[in-house]
C-alpha cells in the first residue's frame, strides 16, 4: 500500500560535459517527460557547444514522477554563420 510517497524512477547522475541530446535520452529513459525537463541555453566561449554545463538536481539525488530537472546547455555566445556573414558584408 502507498503512503503518498512516489516510487523513485532513479538517481540523479552528473550530466555536466555529456551532449544535449544523450542527457535528454538519458533522462525520458529514467521515465522523465518532456515537460519535466528545462533547457536552459547560456551562451558560452569556454565549453563545447552543444555540451551540458550545469543541472538543477545535485548528482545522486533521487528522481520521482513528478521531478522537475532544469538544464543548461552552452551554446556560442555568437553563431559562426553570423559571424561569416558579417565578415561577407564588410568585403563588398
């Protein structure tokens, strides 16, 4: 019988440097939906683009139904396509 306690779904890893998209694989196979999960972009120079640089939930934490997990992910402070075309318009 329950007493209101929600049965873990699983604990918590440390996502830092593993890719967006393995993380949120990792995550929905734990039973997380995608309304639990927030992505957070920040711009970054420093980390790979793409690449986890901080969570919400402290690593080894127990995870339920009902966790809400917020994760940031870095992405380039100014996109190289911008930047390209930038460098295009000042050459004609």
């Amino acid at each position: 019988a329950s007493l209101g306690k929600e049965r873990p779904v699983g604990v918590m890893d440390d996502m830092s440097s593993m890719f967006k998209d393995a993380a949120e694989d990792h995550l929905t196979r734990m039973g997380l939906s995608d309304v639990q999960i927030n992505w957070e972009y920040i711009a970054s120079d420093d980390e790979m683009p793409g690449t986890i640089v901080s969570q919400s939930v402290t690593a080894g934490s127990t995870l339920t139904p009902s966790s809400n997990v917020t994760i940031s992910v870095a992405q380039p402070s100014q996109t190289p396509q911008f930047e390209r075309l930038q460098q295009l318009g000042r050459h004609q």
